[in-house]
C-alpha cells in the first residue's frame, strides 16, 4: 500500500470487508499485556466475525505474569488478590476493536486487531493497560482538553549468531540469544552511517507506514547498531497503539531476517548504548489552542508551569510507569544524555524535563527524557497526564531551570526499581485515581524485583568467591 493510502477502518463490517477483498486468512486478535507486550490468539478470517459479536476467550493468567512469564498471583486459591472472576485462571473476553485493524507488510496474509479486556460479564477490566489510560484521560475531558504525544524511540538491532535454542537454554525466562553489531557507531546522524542501514531502516520504515503509522523521521543513534525512528504528535490512545505495535513489528521483521532487535534500556554488551524513550506532550482547550505555548516574552505559560511542576513533584513516584524494569536504572547516569536528577530545563537534553516552548510557537510541548524504550506506553502516558494535571489543578510553579542539570543538590530520580517500586506504592495520587491498580502492578513488579534479588551476579562472584 502506498505511503498515505492507509485508513483506518471504522466499524466491525469494514473490517470484515477487507479481510474478504484483501485475501487475508489469519487475523491475530491481540490485546497489550501489563508490559507493553501483545499477546493473543490467532483466528482464521471466517471466525472474525463471531470474534466481533461475541469477543474470544483467552486465559487471564495473561494479565497475571511478570516478566519471567510466571503467573505471580494465587490463582488457585479462593482469594487470588484481585477483584473480578480471576480464580481456575477462567478467561478474560477480548473485544476486538476496528479502529486497530492493520495487515501486516510482511505476512500479507495476515492481520492485526487490538482489543479491550473485559470480564465475561461484560466489565472492563479496571487495570488493564487501554483502562488505565483512559481514566487518566478523564482529567483532561472534564475540562475539555485534549492532549497530544510525540514519540521518539531508540533501540538496537543486531545480527543474530545464536538462537539459544539449545535445551539447556530454553529456560524460564530464555538464555539471551548471541548477537553481533550491524555497524560500529559512534557517529552520531552520520550520513555513512545511515547508508550503511538503509536497507533495513527503508524496510521498517515502509512497514510502518503502510500499516498507517505517522513516521517522521529515521535516524542513526549514538551506539553501535543504535538507531531511532519519532513519529508526528497524535492522542494517547492512538500513539499508545503505535508504540506497541511498532516495537511488536519490529522485532517480527528483524526476526525474519535473522537479525535480533531489542528495545532493553541497557544491553549487557560491550560499548552498547543506553535507549532512552522521549515523551513529547502537549495540552489544548476545546479551540485547539496549545496552552502550552507562552504569552510574548514569557518561558512557559501558566499550563506548561503547572504540568512541569507535577511531573517533577510526581517523578520519583511515576518512575514505575515510565522505567519499569531492573534494568531501566542503569540507564541513569550522569553526562549520557539521560537524567538523573529531577529537574526541567529550557531546551537541554541533560535535565529529565525538556521545555520547548516560545511564543507563537504552536509546536510548544514539554519532552520527558526519563521514560526507556522498554515502558508500557499506556501507563507511561497515564503518568504523565496524571501527574501534569495535578500540577495544573492545584495551580503549582514550577522551580526556575536548570542549567547544570547533573548538579547534585537537585534530589535524585530512583536509582532501582526497588525504590521505584516503594514510592509508587506509597503515592496517594495513583491509589486515588486508578484503585486496584497500584497493588496490582505493584505485585508483578515486585515478583520482578525480589527474583533480582535472590539471583547471584556475576560481579559478586568475581568480588568474593577467590577472596572469601
């Protein structure tokens, strides 16, 4: 399909319409898991349509499991932590959604459908990552507001050598599989850089668009086999879509070719660079004005200040939604081009908040650098409308810029999930607004955190084995 032919279809008939025109004859219904991962079950085009009147069945243990794939509530006894029919791992119904519906470039026999998660009596399911994020929005809907995200998004793709399909290494998680790099890096928007990935970046750039996404540019990042690729401003819901379906596509597209790619913060790779996620915001009332964007003269407009002021009071306690797993911490060091302090700065890549706004400038928006290409996109962009509401509701200011932002007198973003974890769990904010869905993420991050824990690292044994 040609670039800007592709349109979303708006109700279950046009999708069935163009499953039959378009010869397609498998269609994946697919929903997005507490991780930002898809998952779901493949149906043949004939089913789709009771797929559309009835919803399909899948095991609710999948809204259960941490990052290992084990499921870490007590699904077999009468309590299993959470409201709604969740004891006997019963199903979960997914309700497929239109809108969503893309074929996919490189299995053109197929296609993919997002769904909402509901119980079988037809309730949604409250912590389920479409549901966080629409409560999130209600904030904003109250007042009649509308917000916009921009995404850019670093990851890796390498030359896969080793498929660790060995059986000692079909483990719980997997063994990582062995990999090489695609080009040596370090040349930062090299042009002989670019050239020499242009053939892949050209095929995931045009699957992308033809599944409809707003790609805007591709780019050659720091490290070696680094690249990125930023998408034009779009709703949350929408972009959140992308994001997951992006990093899905991929990921299926590299694999196709025996290349591994990975949206992990931090490799544990030689001279591997950090991939950061930057969240591009912005806020307009019901005229389409960008309240964000300043009066004559002025840095930030009264909105801009109030939402930078809550997301800097709620970083540390959203750092779970925006850096998720053990490894999200080792991204934050300081003179990278990450943040580790919790401040915003005028146009400076060092602080975790980048203002770019000026006057007449419709494009003002705030960038926040502490989220990694690993977040769930949905509760990511459920932290940021959240904690920049806050700020806007009870009229806060934010502190004046920094411009030293790796100055150690600003206090410190967390420095391990485990941190994270405590004050997400200790945040009134989140508990308030989003109910059982603090303990529930609480509880999968936690088996996360604890297994980290009790597993033996390389850098102890090579600290005490000889000398103990």
């Amino acid at each position: 399909m040609s670039d800007g032919a592709w349109r979303a279809p708006e109700t279950a008939d046009e999708v069935l319409a163009r499953v039959a025109e378009g010869g397609i004859e498998t269609v994946r219904i697919l929903f997005v898991d507490p991780h930002g991962i898809l998952r779901g079950k493949t149906v043949v085009a004939a089913a789709l349509d009771a797929a559309f009147r009835t919803g399909l069945g899948v095991p609710s243990t999948l809204l259960l499991k941490d990052t290992a794939q084990r499921t870490v509530f007590p699904v077999w006894s009468e309590d299993p932590g959470l409201a709604g029919p969740l004891q006997g791992a019963g199903d979960v119904i997914l309700h497929p959604d239109p809108a969503t519906f893309k074929t996919l470039p490189w299995s053109p026999h197929s296609a993919w459908i997002l769904s909402d998660v509901h119980f079988r009596d037809g309730t949604p399911v409250p912590f389920s990552s479409v549901q966080v994020l629409r409560r999130a929005l209600a904030g904003l809907e109250a007042r009649g507001w509308t917000a916009k995200m921009g995404l850019e998004v670093e990851f890796h793709v390498f030359a896969r050598v080793d498929d660790a399909l060995d059986h000692p290494r079909t483990t719980m998680p997997g063994a990582p599989v062995g990999t090489r790099a695609l080009t040596q890096g370090y040349q930062y928007l090299s042009e002989t850089r670019y050239g020499e990935a242009e053939e892949l970046l050209d095929l995931l750039r045009r699957s992308a668009q033809a599944m409809g996404m707003p790609v805007r540019s591709v780019e050659i990042e720091m490290g070696p086999s680094q690249f990125e690729i930023t998408f034009d401003p779009a709703g949350p819901l929408e972009q959140a879509a992308t994001m997951v379906m992006f990093r899905t596509m991929v990921k299926e597209v590299c694999a196709r070719r025996g290349l591994h790619a990975s949206f992990m913060a931090k490799p544990q790779l030689d001279n591997i660079a950090a991939n950061g996620w930057h969240i591009h915001q912005s806020v307009s009332d019901a005229a389409g004005r960008n309240l964000f964007m300043p009066d004559k003269d002025a840095a930030l407009s009264p909105a801009a200040s109030g939402w930078i002021a809550g997301l800097l009071q709620h970083a540390t306690a959203a750092s779970l939604l925006v850096a998720p797993t053990v490894n999200s911490y080792k991204r934050y060091q300081p003179f990278q081009l990450a943040p580790n302090r919790i401040a915003w700065g005028a146009d400076n890549r060092g602080a975790m908040l980048r203002a770019l706004t000026a006057p007449g400038d419709a494009a003002s928006r705030v960038e926040n650098r502490a989220a990694d290409s690993s977040a769930n996109p949905y509760f990511a962009f459920a932290a940021q409308l959240v904690a920049g509401m806050d700020g806007v509701t009870r009229g806060l200011v934010a502190p004046p810029a920094t411009t030293s932002p790796y100055d150690t007198s600003a206090a410190a973003l967390p420095t391990s999930l485990g941190a994270a974890l405590a004050a997400f769990e200790g945040a009134d904010l989140f508990r308030d607004l989003f109910g059982e869905f603090p303990a529930y993420l609480a509880q999968l991050k936690r088996a996360e955190w604890d297994r980290y824990l009790a597993t033996v690292s390389d850098w102890e044994q090579a600290e005490y084995f000889n000398l103990l």
